[in-house]
C-alpha cells in the first residue's frame, strides 16, 4: 500500500498529506449512510475490517474528492439512476454539463501545482465531466415476436452470421484407426488418411500406452470418482505430476482437464488475485490464454506476434511496482512460428516480469526428453510458468502447470477451473504416466517426425505450393480465402480420401486462411507422394495461388517474401534422436492380479 501511496501522492494533495495508517483508520470507521437501505452495489465493497466500502468515511472523503467524487457519481448513475442522482448533486454534477468546462483536476494541471496525473485519474476525470447516454442494451428486432424475445430467432441470426462471412465451423466425422494409423474411417465406412492430427507421434496407439490404459481400467474402473478434493486424488495422479515437474525441471506441476482449462484458470487466479496486474500478451496466443486474461479482468497489453522490441517499449511504460505477466507461447500452431524464449525471459528479468509460456504443441516434441522448445534451447530454468497439454505428443488427454512449489500450491488452492472439476480417469492418468517416461527415454519418434516435415516442406516448396515458412513441425500450406481453402479440404476428402482441415477465421485472419498439415513417423513415403500429387493436381486445375504468384503481390503471411527460415531442430540432433530407444519400456502395471508397480517417480 506505502508503494501505491508514494506514486499516487504526486498527484493528489489529500494523499500527500494523509498517512497509510490514516486511510486504513478511514477505511474501516463507519459513516451514517445518507441514503440508508438505498445503498447501491456500485458504492458497496467488502473491506478485511466487515465496514462496506460505501459506508466507510473514506468512500465519503473521496465523493469530496474534485476527481473521484465525479467519477463515483457516474459510475452510480450507469448502476442505480436513483442512488447516482443523490451522489451526484453531492459531487456538483448536473445533468446539463457543459462538455467544455474545465475541471478542477485539469486547472490544477495547467496551473502547475500537480506533477504528475495518472492515466487512470485521467480517465476517470473524462467520464465525470462529460455527459454520456447511459448504455442501451442491443436488440435485434427479428428476436422479438409480440413483444417476447425469440430464442430461436436470436440462434438462427446469429449461426447466419457465420455462415455469411465463412467462419462456421464444420465436423467431419473421422474415427482414427489404432491399428492402421494414421488412416481413419468415415461415417459411411471409407477409409481416409489423416494428414492434420495433433497426435504428433502417433503415441494414441503405441502398444505400451494402450496396454497400460488397459490394465489400469480393470484395476481401477473407469471414472477418478470425484474432483482431487474428494475422492478424486490417487498415487496415479501424484506420479504423474512429478514426471511433469521432473520434465521441466521445476519444483512442482499440477493436472487439470485439459491445457486450455489450465491456461484459462491459471491466468485468471494469478492476474486477478495480485493487486493491479498488467498481463503482456502475445497477438497471436491461444484462444485459452486470451479467455483466461479476460476473466481475470486484469489490465492487458498486446504485443505484436514475437516483437521483443515492441514487448520492451510496452514493458518501460508500466509501473516498475506493478506485478507483469508476460504470456508467450513456444511454438504458434497455425503458422509454426517459434517464440524468442531467451529474450522474453531477458525482459522479464529487466522489468521483474512473471513468464508464462505455452508449450503445448512443443512438448514431447523438441529437447532431449520431450521437455519442449524451452529444454531444446536450455531455458527452462528462466521461465516461471510452463503449460503443456497431455493430449498431443503423448496422445492421451488433459493438461498441466509447472512451476515452483509456492506458485503451483497457490493455483491448486485457489484456482476454480482445477477445485471444482472431476479428476482425471485412473487410466487415462497412467497411459499418460507411460508414454510420458517413453518419450523421455527415446527419441526415435521426435526424430522421425521432424524428418517427415523436412521431407513435405522441400518437395512443397520445390513445387511453388505456398507453404507458410517457419521452424517447426507444422506445414502450413497458404490458400487465402475461407469458401477455397473449405472447398479443397472437401476435395481432398471425398475425392482423394485425404483429410486435411482447412483454417479460417477467427483461428488466422481473414485473407491468411490455409491448409494445416502435420506429418507424423506414421507416414510413409507413399502417403507422402500421394498428398503431393492430390496437392498439385488441385492447384493447377483450380488455378489457385502459389508461391511465385504470392510474391508478385508482395506476399502474404510469410508466404512470397524469399524468406528461408531453417528448421528448430537440427540435422545433428534428429540423427542423434534416431540413436535413441527406449527398450526398457513396460506397462505400469503387471498382469491383472499382480500387485502395482513404478507408480512413484
């Protein structure tokens, strides 16, 4: 609080001169309310001391306030008219305010007796001063029907929405076969390959995680039997939150549902918890992380998609006091760019930032145990926060947090999105536990894929087809219009029974919109020789664009510029990774009857 007083007290001569100890005195002595029972939720605030913060004599030393008076007046008047015309005569507020006059705040600027204003009392001073409508709620009149509103009606207009600017969303019914992948069947039976599964590895159907699943649901049922709280906590779940914490190299990890719950309710317990938070985020993070910084209701700032220069100037303009969290992701699974982790930890080193990076599409994937982009490049250890998903590389389900022990245990104790949720199955927990430990052990299968991506990208890019340039392991293949990139992906399947998902908006921009390929070690050279040649016949017969074509209109998404950027992973580490089994590797379990073993890290 004496940090906040000391930057505030700049500004405004009633802090200056009031002491810390003062405005707790202030804030917990209670004030006759003048409006009794007509007190409005706007002006009521749970204080430590019981006292209601519209009731306390400090709330009615700040309705005096030349600023915060007028900004408590219309706040009450957006919440409760009958109470805010009270407080606003209170605050010498009319209704017919002239939009010119000069406010206190702004004469004592001009007049040279404050140094500073703050953002914040500047914008509350705007909204005093001058006259706005009160917000009307928006109604579409097709929703309305004899003066009722039309559920359906408001449905259909809105799914109409999508259709019209293409980004309604398809499903495709595709059942992946375990003993044939990466083929699949479709709803009528016929056999397709699938070319865009985040089954990076193929780990879904390896013998050690299906058996493991197997032996496990005989053991222990199908269902965890509650949340972590009760019922829902086993050895399983325990185990496997060290192998976690081990991966990363942190004290600590913590499992939930899925990665984007994960994302969701860490950012939100972190950011709204920590009095005044600034959140720095990436503007291309995940839909998960934009959802948790939302109903954190922190301040947040966007930075552009791996700028650390502009990061950097975001950074000096916040308070060197406030808590920062800058949120980042490894590797951007719609364009296969991979973030500048040393030089973002750099930052949050400099400005006393908190990291929080995403490495859901990297672990399993990069560094010598699978531990994701952060472990390849040796930066683990900078980053605060590191999430991950359970559900891709090693192809089970749910996700995870790793950090240290305090941060972790502070997110098991108040984060909703982990208390109030079923834990998951037993079986799922060790299948998980299984192909995490054979991931750590073997790097056959991140070598594997990394070869099939380099394979796909040279014979695509010799070729012309527009393959968004990147590092990674995903093949982004430029279409760049929402009904074309549908419309091949519809072609590929029921022509050439080859499932590629198109990617439209919102998921990448309007004008962006691309095939996303993912090769996996599952996929042959025939596979591959296939999908080039379908590939290539529907460029030429539809005419559509391709690279030289891209750079004739001066690029578009990477795409055109004659830019080559070299894969991640290099050619040394993928032949290393080829050297390295995992021969060791057996269930968690023995055969049904015998007892329970390697369930402790």
């Amino acid at each position: 609080m004496e940090a906040l007083l000391s930057n505030a007290a700049q500004c405004c001569p009633f802090l200056a001169k009031t002491s810390a100890a003062s405005l707790r005195q202030l804030s917990s002595s209670a004030c006759p309310h003048p409006l009794g029972p007509m007190r409005s939720a706007a002006m009521t605030t749970s204080t430590g001391s019981g006292v209601v913060g519209g009731n306390s004599a400090l709330f009615r030393a700040a309705q005096h306030c030349p600023v915060m008076g007028r900004a408590i007046a219309i706040r009450s008047m957006k919440v409760s008219p009958r109470v805010g015309r009270h407080v606003s005569q209170r605050a010498g507020i009319s209704s017919s305010h002239p939009k010119n006059m000069a406010s206190p705040l702004s004469e004592s600027v001009a007049a040279g007796r404050f140094n500073a204003v703050p953002e914040f009392l500047v914008r509350a001073e705007t909204v005093a001063t001058i006259k706005k409508p009160a917000p009307v709620l928006e109604t579409k009149p097709v929703a309305f029907k004899g003066g009722r509103f039309e559920y359906d009606s408001f449905f259909a207009e809105e799914l109409d929405k999508k259709h019209k600017d293409k980004s309604y969303r398809y499903f495709n019914n595709i059942n992946r076969l375990a003993k044939l992948f990466p083929m699949a069947h479709t709803g009528t039976g016929e056999h397709v390959t699938v070319w865009c599964s985040n089954d990076y590895l193929g780990m879904s159907k390896h013998p050690l995680v299906s058996e493991t699943m197997k032996l496990t649901i005989d053991k222990y049922g199908a269902g965890a039997g509650g949340t972590r709280n009760i019922a829902g906590n086993a050895q399983l779940h325990l185990s496997l939150e060290q192998e976690l914490a081990s991966l990363h190299g942190k004290d600590s990890a913590l499992v939930f549902s899925s990665c984007f719950v994960a994302n969701d309710a860490t950012l939100a317990t972190l950011a709204s918890k920590m009095p005044g938070t600034v959140i720095f985020s990436d503007s291309s993070n995940h839909a998960s992380m934009i959802q948790g910084i939302r109903n954190s209701r922190a301040s947040k700032v966007i930075f552009r998609h791996n700028d650390v220069a502009h990061l950097e100037s975001l950074l000096q303009q916040c308070d060197p006091a406030a808590p920062k969290i800058i949120a980042f992701e490894s590797v951007y699974s719609m364009c296969g760019s991979i973030g500048p982790i040393k030089e973002i930890a750099a930052l949050a080193k400099k400005y006393n930032a908190l990291t929080f990076l995403d490495e859901v599409h990297a672990v399993g994937m990069y560094g010598k145990t699978g531990g994701g982009v952060a472990e390849y490049i040796d930066a683990m250890a900078d980053m605060d926060i590191i999430t991950g998903t359970l559900g891709k590389a090693f192809g089970v389900v749910g996700g995870y947090i790793a950090g240290s022990a305090r941060l972790v245990d502070y997110i098991r104790s108040y984060a909703p999105g982990f208390i109030f949720t079923t834990s998951l199955p037993p079986a799922v927990v060790a299948g998980t536990l299984a192909s995490i430990r054979h991931l750590r052990k073997s790097g056959v299968e991140r070598a594997g894929q990394q070869i099939k991506t380099r394979q796909l990208k040279s014979i695509l890019g010799d070729l012309g087809i527009p393959v968004v340039p990147n590092p990674s392991h995903i093949v982004p293949v430029l279409v760049g219009d929402a009904e074309t990139a549908k419309s091949v992906s519809d072609e590929l399947l029921l022509k050439y029974k080859i499932y590629v998902q198109s990617i439209n908006f919102p998921t990448v921009a309007r004008g962006e919109e691309r095939l996303r390929i993912t090769p996996t070690p599952g996929h042959t050279d025939v596979h591959m020789n296939y999908l080039v040649d379908s590939l290539s016949t529907i460029w030429r017969e539809r005419g559509l664009k391709k690279e030289h074509d891209w750079a004739a209109e001066g690029g578009r998404a990477g795409v055109g510029l004659d830019r080559h950027v070299p894969q991640l992973v290099t050619e040394v580490d993928v032949a290393a990774g080829l050297a390295t089994i995992d021969t060791e590797s057996v269930p968690l379990f023995s055969r049904p009857g015998a007892r329970l073993v390697e369930v402790s890290a």
